[in-house]
C-alpha cells in the first residue's frame, strides 16, 4: 500500500477535522505519507494545526458531487496534493514552482491509480489540476494552454453533434489532437482537458440544471421564512 502511517504501517484511516464544524475544510490530524513508487520519493504530509494548511479535499464543486465527489478513494491524494501546492507556492519563483506542481501533479496522478480510482477519472482529475497549474505559474502560455483547451471542448462537441448529420464533421477531432501534440509534454493534459470539456460538458450541464432550481427554490424559502439565502450556496458557489 502506497500511503503509510508516519509510523511505516500502511494506512487504514484518514484523521481529519472538519472546520469549523459546519463548514466544508478539513485539517490532517494524523500525519501519513505516501511513497511514490515512479521515482521512490518520500512525501509527508503532517497535522494541520495552522489556518490556511487545510483542505476541501477533492476540489470539485459540490454542484458537481453527483459526477466526482470530493472525498472517497481520492481523499488520501487530494490531501497529499494540496499539501504539495501549498510547498510549491512557497517557493517564491514562479518558474520553480511551476516546475514542481508538473512533478506533483504527475504523483497526484500515480496515487489516484494506486488507490484504485477509475482511470477516465484518474485523468480528468490529473489534467484539470495541470490546468489549474498552468493558468497559476505558466503566464501567458499558460493562458493560452487553458483558452486552447476550451476551445477545443467547444470543437469537440460541436463537430460530436454535427457528425449525426455528417460524418465528416468528425475530422475535427483530428484537428484538437493534433493542435494538442504541440504542446510536447503538456499534450496529454490538452488532450484529455479538450475532449472531457467537450464530452463531459453535457453531463455537467444537465448536473448544474438540476441542482440550480433547488437551490433557488431552497434560496426563495429561506428569503420567506426569514433565513439566510445566501447560506444555502454555501459551499456549492463560495466558501464560508
């Protein structure tokens, strides 16, 4: 098992609090680490006392739960991930931190597999915290990575529609991936960001048209009863 007690044991619970009580942040309360069988790199990730070291595990928005949530397999590497980033971002240099994040992220990536997490949603996970990275510490490259990666979603489903009239619409996958393989290294993360956006796109929005109702439904008996409607949005929308 990759993920051990500091102890050496290998690890059968995940310690966390959840602060404040009624929020959505959790605080490591036990150390554990993770040995990353690529490289045999050791990494720790130790209790969590001081404010701003904690974690919404998974950072997927709640609206989104229903498709990946924030917590399951995926806890122990989210945790190990954001305690990565917070080291990176302290790095001071943009170039050293970017640099670090494509090495975390690559371990991010193994963890997931290693705790048995799907592989399709291994990848999403792995390619939307590379965006996330690039659009951080890339400048305008990494801009220009995460415009390109829309617009080729939007290519994507786009020419998915159209191919139910003609087939030939389909070339335009063709187009997305080769304008992703030159990208080099970072292709793979393009690849998968262009063609989850434009084939999970749907499945997303048919997720936020079901829950946007209910919450302003839950919003509108709030306002009624003399509640807080904002508080319904929490952490769907904003964090506390």
């Amino acid at each position: 098992m990759p993920f051990l007690t500091d102890d050496d044991r290998p690890l059968g619970e995940l310690l966390l609090a959840q602060r404040p009580a009624d929020g959505h942040r959790f605080q490591v309360r036990a150390p554990f680490a993770y040995v990353d069988p690529v490289s045999g790199l050791r990494y720790e990730v130790p209790v969590q006392d001081a404010a701003g070291d904690d974690s919404d595990l998974a950072s997927v928005p709640s609206v989104l739960w229903g498709l990946i949530a924030s917590y399951g397999r995926q806890s122990a590497p989210a945790l190990l991930h954001d305690r990565q980033s917070v080291l990176a971002a302290r790095l001071g240099d943009r170039q050293a931190a970017l640099a670090q994040r494509r090495v975390d992220d690559r371990v991010f990536r193994t963890a997931l597999r290693e705790q048995r997490v799907p592989l399709l949603r291994a990848a999403v996970m792995w390619a939307w915290v590379s965006a996330d990275r690039e659009r951080q510490f890339g400048g305008a490259a990494g801009a220009v990575f995460v415009g390109q990666a829309v617009l080729g979603g939007i290519v994507v489903a786009g020419a998915s529609v159209a191919a139910f009239w003609n087939p030939l619409w389909l070339a335009l996958l063709a187009v997305v991936a080769v304008a992703a393989l030159a990208w080099g290294r970072l292709a793979a993360p393009q690849l998968v960001l262009a063609f989850s956006i434009g084939w999970l796109g749907p499945f997303v929005l048919v997720q936020v048209a079901a829950v946007v109702p209910f919450r302003l439904v839950e919003a509108a008996v709030e306002l009624v009863t003399g509640g807080d409607p904002a508080g319904v949005f929490r952490p769907t929308v904003r964090g506390r």
